[in-house]
C-alpha cells in the first residue's frame, strides 16, 4: 500500500510524511527516517493537539526506533517519556493506546538500562510488560531480554535465566546446565 503513493505527495501531510518515514523504516534505513519525522513535527507544529494525538504518538515512537539504531539514548528516553505524555494526555482514547504505552514503556526501560539506571529499567520494563497485551511478539521479547540482562548484571543469575527462558516459546526453552531447573 505505501508503495502505491506518489513520491511527491510524501511532503503534503505529517500523515504522509510518516508514511515515507514507514517505506524507509521498512527497508531499515533508520538514519533516513530524520528528515520526514523532522518535516512532520514541523507540520504539526501548528496542529490542534486534540486532533492529531495519534499522529503525534506515531513520530514519537518512529522518533524511539531512530534514536535506538543511531545510539542516541537522550533522544530515545526524550521520545519515549514525550509519547507517554500524549497518551496520558490526550491519547487513552485511541484504539491501539495500551500496544502504544508498553511500546513507549519499552523504549523508556531500554534507555534507562542503558543510563545504567537498572531499578527504573526494571520498573518501567516489567510495566510495560504487563500492559504488553497486542503488541509485536518482538517489542514483548525485547522486554524480557533487557529484564534478563538487568538481572544477570545485578548477580541475579537465575532470575535472569528465568526471564530469558520467557522470551522463548515454550518448546525451546531449556535451562542451561546447573540453572534454574524449570
């Protein structure tokens, strides 16, 4: 489908704009992504807050997957911690609000594991977690990975085990040689 829109209409809408930010993102070209998410702020910019939550919620979160990939971890907790804003805010009324929350809980707890703040990693990771209901298999793994490293570097061994042992589907699991027996 985001295919089929003309090249040259991808700078008409902040909607639109996402949508080129989408194609790229697709094809894994995060670093390309800054310019349309840049060019949708900017149109938003003017926007009535009520009536463009989900647009806002969408380039923050496109916002989260760039600064990941680029390292930058200021502007993942910034985009993360804005997002949550908006959905308390003015975006619990959307439909995907929940899957949008523990994706912005889980981008937040990644920044802050690796700020080294491992209490709040973990606070913010098992949230997001528990409100994981209909997100991407992939953004509940991730969870559970960043939980399980925060455990085996705070010496909690066989906690970090078991974490990780979750994020494998249940055929798969198997217990490393002398951990926790499951």
């Amino acid at each position: 489908v985001l295919a089929r829109i003309p090249v040259q209409r991808l700078t008409d809408t902040p909607e639109l704009a996402l949508a080129a930010a989408t194609r790229l993102l697709l094809a894994n070209r995060f670093a390309d992504m800054r310019s349309h998410l840049a060019r949708a702020e900017a149109q938003l910019a003017g926007a009535d807050p009520e009536e463009s939550v989900a647009t806002r919620v969408a380039l923050l979160l496109f916002s989260t997957a760039v600064a990941r990939t680029l390292g930058d971890n200021a502007a993942l907790m910034a985009a993360a911690g804005r997002a949550l804003d908006e959905l308390s805010a003015r975006g619990a009324g959307l439909p995907a609000a929940p899957g949008y929350r523990a994706t912005a809980l889980a981008n937040l707890g990644t920044g802050q594991l690796w700020a080294g703040r491992l209490g709040a990693a973990d606070t913010t990771l098992a949230q997001g977690l528990a409100e994981a209901d209909g997100v991407p298999e992939a953004t509940r793994v991730n969870m559970l990975g960043h939980l399980a490293l925060s455990a085996a570097v705070s010496g909690r061994v066989t906690e970090a085990e078991e974490t990780a042992l979750r994020a494998l589907p249940a055929g798969q699991r198997r217990p490393c040689a002398g951990g926790a027996r499951h």
